[in-house]
C-alpha cells in the first residue's frame, strides 16, 4: 500500500481535481483505491457523486477514533475506488484534537488497521498547513504538490518544502516528495513556461512529466460527480489524467527499493 498526500497550502491549485480524477485512473488500470477526503469543503467526496449532506459518518468519526475506516468508506457511485468522504463536521476536529496526546497520528493509526486493502491511499489535503494537513503528511508516505505555473508558486513552494522538512523530522522521517504536477497548464503562457522551467530546474525528475492542460471538462465533471474520465472519456483533461496515472505506476516500478512502512 502506498499512501500519498496530495498537498499544497494553496487553494485552487488543483489539490482535488488531481485527487478525483488520479483515484479514477488508477482504478481503471486495475489498482485498488482509498480516496481520503481531508478538507472540510468535501469537494473529493461531492466530486466523487457522494451526497456530503447526507452522511451519518465521515472521516472527522475516524479521526476521533469514534468509527472504524471500514465501516465509513463508501464507493464512488461512478468510479471504481472507495472513498472515505468529508463534511463542514470535519472543520471541528482541528479543535477536538487538541485533547489527544497523539493528535498528529490519527489518520495514520486508521489507515494501519486496513494496510493490505488498498494499492495506493490518496489523501486530498485542505488548502492550509493546519493539523488537518499534518495528519496527511504523517500518514503519508509520499507527498504529491499540484501546482500552477505562476509568479508566486516557487515562494509558496518553499513554505511547504519547509513544512515537509519538519514533519520528516518531527513526526513521519520516510517522508518524501513524490512529485511536482504542474496544472492548468496554459502552453502560450510565457509566464507559465518560465515558471516551468525553473521548476525543472530546481526539482529535476521530481517534476512529473506529464502536465495537466486547463481544461473546461474538468471543471464541470465535479458538478456531476464524477472524474473526468467518466464523464468526458476523451476529453484533454481525463486523458492528462490517465497518462499522469501510467506515470506514477511506472516511477514505483523496481528501480525503487521497497520503503520500511511495506515491512508494517
Ligand atoms: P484545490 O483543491 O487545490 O483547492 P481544485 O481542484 O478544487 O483546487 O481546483 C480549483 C478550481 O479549478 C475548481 O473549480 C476546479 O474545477 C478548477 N480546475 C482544476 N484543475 C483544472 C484544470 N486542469 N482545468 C480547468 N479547471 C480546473
Ligand atoms: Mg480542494
């Protein structure tokens, strides 16, 4: 099982699109997926066609130990992989958590208890380095930091590099970046190519090659509850999609040593 966060401290940038429509796309290539759903927005689990309003339980019960993983997860009515969905409920866990010794750890202690159920967890990060965030990073084995190509993304990069370095040491050593994705990309944007650039630059292979296009049909597929893919099979996004799904598959391949959290 390999856990990944997909964080950014930044909203808009693409966290819950690329978490939707990559828990898609694995899934159709035969992985067997866990969506965690940690913004109180809810956007994965509306996104995935789950009505958040309805829930009796959600990620905030896991959270507080007052419900089982297993027992919370539903499937994704229009994808194949299961999601363990969220509500405005989950924006009082940051406060409720306060009282737990080990409040930092409570979605990685979940997560043990189903550790062979899963080929990859996806955890959509809200948009802030809160203790919602800490708890996906502390669970995470690898860290996924969608991003756009603008002025300010490399200074906001270096906050979440920092954050990234401190919860390695304090609280999670294994640790590491997965990858850099690059989103509503606009190819005639000089500014975006520049910014690209750099950020090969800096960040070498990190940087997935593949990039994802703006794209009109990923921004409507939410309001229709599913991944792009599913509602638009061959438009430019769902494909993007798909190929950055082939790409992760293929970077966990057997060049990689195992990582210590496999012998858990
Ligand atoms: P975050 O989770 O980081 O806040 P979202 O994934 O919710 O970001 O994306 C922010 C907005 O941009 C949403 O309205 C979403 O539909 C839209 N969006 C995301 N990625 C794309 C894209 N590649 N092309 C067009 N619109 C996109
Ligand atoms: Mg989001």
């Amino acid at each position: 099982m390999k856990i990944i966060a997909i964080a950014n401290q930044k909203g808009g940038v693409g966290k819950t699109t690329t978490s939707v429509n990559l828990a898609a796309s694995l899934a159709a290539l035969g992985q067997k997926i866990l969506l965690v759903d940690l913004d109180p927005q809810g956007n994965a689990t509306t996104g995935s066609g789950i009505e958040k309003t309805a829930l009796i339980q959600s990620v905030y019960h896991v959270l507080l130990g007052q419900a089982a993983l297993n027992e919370v997860a539903i499937r994704s009515p229009a994808g194949d992989y299961l999601v363990l969905p969220a509500n405005r409920e989950l924006a009082g866990a940051e406060v409720e958590l306060v009282d737990f010794p080990n409040r930092e750890f409570q979605l990685r202690w979940a997560l043990s208890s189903s550790s062979d159920a899963y080929d990859f967890v996806l955890i959509d990060c809200p948009p802030a380095l809160n203790m919602l965030t800490v708890n996906g990073l502390a669970a995470a084995e690898r860290v996924m930091i969608p991003m756009q190509c603008e002025y300010y993304a490399l200074e906001g990069l270096s906050d979440l590099v920092q954050t990234i370095k401190r919860v390695r040491h304090h609280l999670n050593p294994q640790l590491e970046i997965e990858g850099l994705l690059r989103t509503m990309f606009d190819p005639r944007s000089q500014l975006a190519q520049q910014v690209s650039a750099q950020l090969e630059e800096h960040f070498g292979d990190k940087v997935y090659q593949t990039v994802i296009p703006r794209n009109i049909r990923l921004a409507e597929a939410p309001s229709h509850g599913k991944a792009a893919m599913h509602y638009e099979p061959n438009s430019k996004g769902a494909l993007a999609y798909q190929e950055l799904a082939s790409e992760l598959l293929r970077r966990q391949g057997p060049e990689q040593p195992p990582s210590p959290s496999e012998k858990e």
